[in-house]
C-alpha cells in the first residue's frame, strides 16, 4: 500500500509451527534485520493512540496468542492501545449449545432478554480470556464500564428493545488509565442511565471511541482478507470514494465487513485520518500491516487536503501575522492587510486545530486560462518538515488543473529548490511569464528565479 503503512521490507513466512495450512504460510514475516524500518516509525507512531478492533472470531483463532504479543510490541514502542472485541461468534456458538433462537449476534438488529443475557455471558468470557492473554505478556489492563448508551428506539415502527447506540465515552477516564500504562478493554454491551445493559456493535464502538480520544487509526481485525469490493480485495481506497459506494451501491461491499466499511467512513469523517481492515489470523499481520509499505489488509484513508480551505475576509488579519516573519527574511513580498484583503480570493490557508498555520496563493490569468501562478507559499516554522508545504502547492495545482490551466507558474527567490526538488518545478525564463506579469516582475528587482511545472 503506498505511503499508507510504513516502509520495513517484508519476507516470507516459513510455515506455521504446527504444519496445518493457515493463512500464516503465506503471510510476510518481521525479521530482526527488519527493525531498522520498524525504528523508523517509532517517533511517527510514538505517543499516538491506535484503536484496535477484535472480531469474536479472531478471538476464537489459533492465531489470537499471536496478536496479543504484537500488541505488547506496540506498547513497548509506547503507541498507546485500546482495545475493543466482539462477540457475535461466541453468541453464536452459545445460542447453539443453548438451544436459544436469538435475535441478532452483532448488535446491529433487535436484541431481546435472551439475546441480550447471551452478550453479557459472551462478552464476560471473552474479556477474561483477553485480560489473560495480557496478563501472560506482562501488560496491565481493565475491563471499563467507560461507555454510556441510550436505547436505539424504534426504527421505522420496529422496537430495537435492548440494542443501544453510543452517548457518550468517559473520555478522561480512558485517558487516565492509558497515562497509567494501562491498556483499558471496552466491551461490547454498554450502560444506559438507568446503569443496564445495552448492547452495542463493536464496529460503532470502535468508531466512537476513536473520535473520544483523537486516535491516529482505528484496525479492524477480522476472519477475512480485508475489504472486498466487487468481489475483489482493495488494498486501499479513499474516503470519498468508499462514501460513494456505501451510500449508492452498497451491494459492492462484501457483507462480511460491509459494517466495517460503513464505520470506516463514519470515523474519518469525525477525525480518524486512518482505519486498516486486517486479516486477524494472518501471523504478523497487524505488526506487517503499520510497518512495511504493502501491508497485509486494506487501508481506508481521508482526504489529505481535508485541512486546507479557501481564506475569507476575517482571515486577513491572521495572513498577515503568519506571513511577517517571511516577509522580515525577504521570502515573501510585503504586503499591507489593505492588499492583502484586496486579493484575499486567491488566498487558501492551512488550519490545525482551527489555527491558521500555512498560506498560498493562486493567481489565474484571464487572458491566459491555460497558466497559472502561485505565490505567497508559508507554513509556520514549527510546522516545517511535515509536507505542509508541499500539500498546499498540490492543492494549488489541483486547483489550477480544474480551472484549466496546464502550466503552473511558481517565482521564488529563497525556495526555488523546494520546487525544483520537492514539487517538480523547472527553472525557465524569465519571458514565460505574461506581458503584464513580466513588467512587475522586473520593477520588483527581486530578480527571482522563474519556475514552471506541466499539469497532468
């Protein structure tokens, strides 16, 4: 999968230990000659918090030992870990030797009074066998009661009786015990107001819980290859276009993680930039799926200009803060906050946290639609070395491109090998530019270097 993953090489896997064919043999394999790009990662991942989602059944998998020891790898590279599981296999498999007809094993339809005490037998015997397998990787961990939930009500005139959907997530209380280094386990039947039970699918769960705490990614993990479009595996796909599908043509999405899928887009969308839906039984999977560049599942990422908006009048005052000190070192021309709000339509701007921390322009030539120009390029000092800037002049581009230009147009006297390298900008003549253009150009006296790129 490029750029979504990492960038460790992969080898392939030797035979699982007991000699049975499993998805194991052909899964690639973390050797220690691979660490070096594992180590890479570490202060990218270091400090963040991963959302790790367990299908009943991955529970139920030879492979399960397996994964609780990369996720005491995690730990030990301090990447804080939730961990959420599901039950819908283990319900199954309770109704059957019960001889109980239940309603819905995954949360998602009606759950009665049988069904509902199957989940809290269910759920209770696979948080034990979890705290278990931790306990055996020397990590501390707690059941937490950290989720509140309303009845899901009647939809469209059916009572969901005791399904729930989430309310609210103590946030804090989650926070506190990852700070403890302590991995807190949420299970999959909730609380309501009144302090019973609800039960709530796993995959919501994992979706809330990640938009709570700002997690970095959100990994399914399941008894399947990854997600299925078509009937065929997609390694990766963007947001948008999994929007598209789920809303239009659901049908596309195979059934069995058709409820990742429509969680996936519900989690980018409230701030999770990444949700990985991994083969649980493949050894090594989760640790090969976020760090080597391939991957073993597949990858739901969000738009990468998601932060990137067009700049409005009350931004003037902050465009001309940010740019000063650029201004101050001869990078940027001087501009009042006058002439800035004048050509304030061709400003885009870079927020974090609602912060403006980055700008360009975008100039369009009426008498030459073809070409383009930008200009104004900043991003914060503290900001640098995150690929702020290139993403704003891609963005540019972009933007061009769909205005119908086929050249862009970029002067710089102090960055020009910030184009030339990171941007694909060439250097060219100072006569490539318009007649008007060329006239500032030369009263300017910069004598900045001109620099071209050709829109594909």
């Amino acid at each position: 999968m490029s750029n979504a993953h990492g960038s460790a090489s992969a080898a392939p896997s030797p035979a699982a230990s007991n000699g049975s064919a499993s998805p194991a043999q052909t899964a690639p394999i973390i050797k220690p000659n691979d660490l070096r790009g594992i180590l890479q990662y570490v202060p990218r991942f270091q400090g963040q918090i991963f959302v790790i989602a367990i299908d009943g059944a991955i529970i139920a998998d030879e492979n399960f030992s397996n994964l609780l020891v990369d996720i005491a790898v995690l730990r030990s590279l301090h990447i804080k870990v939730v961990l959420i599981h599901g039950i819908g296999h283990q319900i199954q498999e309770l109704a059957t030797l019960r001889g109980v007809a239940i309603t819905n094993n995954d949360g998602m339809g009606i759950t009665d009074a049988p069904t509902l005490d199957l989940s809290i037998r269910a759920a209770s015997r696979v948080s034990h066998l979890i705290l278990e397998g931790l306990t055996q990787n020397s990590l501390k961990a707690v059941i937490t009661n950290a989720v509140r939930a309303l009845p899901v009500g009647i939809i469209k005139g059916v009572d969901q009786q005791l399904t729930g959907k989430v309310e609210r997530i103590d946030k804090d209380f989650i926070g506190a015990l990852i700070e403890q280094h302590v991995v807190p386990l949420i299970i999959p039947v909730a609380f309501g107001p009144d302090g019973k039970s609800l039960r709530v699918n796993s995959d919501l769960l994992a979706a809330e819980v990640a938009e709570a705490l700002h997690a970095t990614k959100i990994i399914y993990l399941t008894p399947h290859a990854g997600l299925e479009i078509n009937g065929k595996l997609r390694r990766e796909i963007s947001v948008d276009a999994l929007k598209k599908i789920v809303e239009t043509q659901p049908e596309q999405i195979g059934e069995a993680v058709r409820s990742k899928a429509v969680h996936a887009v519900k989690a980018i969308e409230t701030g999770t930039p990444r949700v990985h839906i991994v083969d649980g039984r493949v050894f090594d999977g989760l640790l090969n799926e976020i760090f080597s560049n391939e991957g073993v599942g597949s990858l739901v990422y969000g738009n990468d200009y998601q932060q990137i908006r067009k700049a409005t009048k009350r931004d003037v005052r902050f465009i001309y803060h940010l740019t000063r000190a650029g201004v101050k070192r001869e990078e940027l021309l001087q501009r009042s906050q006058q002439s800035i709000e004048k050509i304030i339509d061709q400003f885009y701007v870079y927020e974090v946290d609602e912060n403006i921390i980055a700008c360009v322009t975008l100039y369009s030539y009426p008498d030459k639609p073809t070409l383009a120009e930008i200009g104004s390029l900043y991003v914060l000092p503290f900001y640098h070395n995150r690929g702020i800037g290139k993403k704003m002049v891609e963005y540019a581009c972009m933007q061009a491109k769909e205005r119908g230009a086929t050249s862009m147009l970029a002067l710089s006297t102090q960055s020009f090998g910030f184009f030339a390298s990171v941007c694909g900008f060439e250097e060219t003549t100072k006569e490539a530019l318009p007649e008007a253009r060329l006239k500032l150009y030369e009263d300017s006296g910069r004598n900045a270097k001109v620099m071209v790129k050709q829109l594909a």
